[in-house]
C-alpha cells in the first residue's frame, strides 16, 4: 500500500511533537543514573550510570551524608496505604451514589451536577475549619486523617465517572435480580457492580492518583511528614521537590548549567507522573548543597 505524503508529514511531526514534551521526563530517567561527579555535565546518557542515587533516596542520605532529607520509603508506604484505601472506599461510596443518582433519581437532575462542582471548590477556602475538626478529633497527624479527607477530592470524580458506567447496564438486569429474591443492597453488590469493571477500575485509579499526587492536605494535616508529598516538601530546601529530580537533577553543581538546571527541573515538576506542588531551590538556598559540592570536589 502507498503511503501518501501528507501521512508521512503528519506522522513525522506528530512523532517529533511527542518526543518533545517526553524530553524532560526522559531527561530525568537520565540524570537519576549519573554518578555525583557528572551531575553537572549536560549529557543526556550518563558515561557510568550507577544505581547508587536510588539507594541513597532510600536510605536518606546524599552519597554518603546523612541528614540532609528523611529516607523516603517509609512515606511512601504510608502514602500507598492511604491512596490505596481512599481510592477503593471512595470508588465504593461513589458507585453507590451513581446508583441511587441513575436508578432512583435521587436528588432530581441537579444532584449530579452539584456534587461535580464540589470539586471546584478551592481547597484553602475549606481546610481550616477541617484541621480544627482533625484536631477536635485527636486524629492530627495521623493516616486516618488523609483517609477521611482524601475523599473530599475524589468522591466527586469517582461519582460522576460510575453514573456513566452504571447508565450503561440495563436495567431489566436489576428487575430480574430483584424478581430472583435480591434485596436492593444485594441487586447491586452481586449483580450491578461486578458488571461496572472497566468504570470501576477507571475511577480506582484517578481516585488514587490524586489521593498520591495531594499536597494541601497532608501539609496541613500532618506534622512529621506522614506522607510522600510531606517528606519531599522537607527536601525543597537543597533539592527539587519531586523524587526524580532529588535523584536526577544537576542543582547547583556547575556554574555554567545553574540555570539551565533550573529551568529544566522547574518544567520537569510540572508533568512529572507524582504532581506534587512544590516549587524549585533557588540558587541562595543551595548552601548546604554547595558545601557538600565542595567537599566531593565536583565545583
């Protein structure tokens, strides 16, 4: 078959559009392998790419020197634990208000559309009474906490996405249920919501990504860095505050690239895969980062 030129224009282009966004996060992948004394060389493949830079995020330390930012697996466990409930409570508490919403019309037409503008609420307008309530509570600082707040994000969205795959099932499918001897709450575990697969899977993994990507929360929540985002905000001060570029990024080694290192680390926050809002170190907070710079003789 002939392929037209207009297709191979297109395809080109689209390829090359692709690849430019995917640079930064490929950048990194390839920063995160170099050894400490290439962290300020511009080359995209490092000439002896080492696993060390992921032992040290573990262990919390910078190549040999602890102190400098907390061991990060601990926090990501606690941050798993607490996306992971959030999003399958949240998934289960939203297919259960798409089905009432789609089945019995509960609340008319405009429920659907108010608990989906509850998302557009901004976070800060509502955070401080929640702390008071944390606090009143005696659950400050805890997991259980993020649990039970994590769920003012997602349970819109999960909400709205399981009205769609619920209004995709026939309803003859409750009736014969219903006709067979199942009560309303057994219509709808046993036979309704294992048809909802591909809904549910959808709305479990947005519901965890943004319980994992929050930060306001567990800031405000939490005081001895419960979570990923808490721990890799202590981190802002000497590196950026993302996982891959704690590991993966050239801040401050080299003069000449100061600023490239800065500008590409600042873009790559943006679209990395965790999203946490954290902003860059500038170059007059790097001074503990210096000193260890000088120390390893790489400046």
């Amino acid at each position: 078959m002939k392929i037209s030129p207009l297709t191979i224009i297109v395809t080109l282009m689209s390829t090359a559009i692709v690849l430019f966004f995917l640079y930064p996060f490929i950048w990194m992948i390839g920063v995160s392998f170099k050894p400490i004394d290439e962290w300020g060389l511009p080359n995209l493949i490092p000439n002896s790419a080492t696993f060390r830079n992921y032992f040290e995020l573990a262990k919390g330390a910078v190549y040999g020197v602890r102190g400098h930012f907390p061991a990060i697996i601990p926090y990501m466990i606690n941050s798993l634990l607490a996306s992971s409930i959030t999003a399958i409570l949240t998934t289960i508490l939203g297919a259960m208000t798409a089905y009432a919403i789609q089945r019995y019309r509960v609340g008319g037409t405009r429920l659907a559309s108010w608990i989906l503008s509850l998302r557009m609420i901004p976070p800060v307008a509502v955070m401080l009474p929640l702390v008071v309530i944390v606090k009143t509570l005696g659950i400050y600082d805890t997991i259980l906490a993020l649990i039970l707040l994590y769920p003012l994000i997602t349970l819109p969205l999960t909400t709205w996405l399981m009205i769609g795959a619920i209004r995709s099932i026939p309803r003859e499918i409750d009736e014969a249920a219903l006709v067979d001897g199942c009560s309303e709450v057994e219509a709808f575990f046993k036979v309704v919501l294992p048809q909802t697969g591909s809904g549910f899977a959808t709305s479990t993994i947005i519901a965890y990504l943004f319980s994992w990507s929050e930060f306001m929360i567990p800031l405000l929540v939490t005081q001895t860095s419960r979570g990923i985002a808490r721990a890799l905000n202590g981190v802002r001060s000497i590196f950026c505050s993302r996982i891959w570029c704690t590991v993966g990024t050239d801040v401050c080694s080299r003069s000449s690239h100061c600023l490239t290192s800065y500008s590409i680390c600042n873009l790559s926050s943006q679209i990395s895969h965790k999203g946490i809002k954290s902003r860059l170190c500038t170059l007059k907070n790097c001074s503990q980062f210096k000193k260890i710079c000088d120390d390893q003789k790489i400046v």
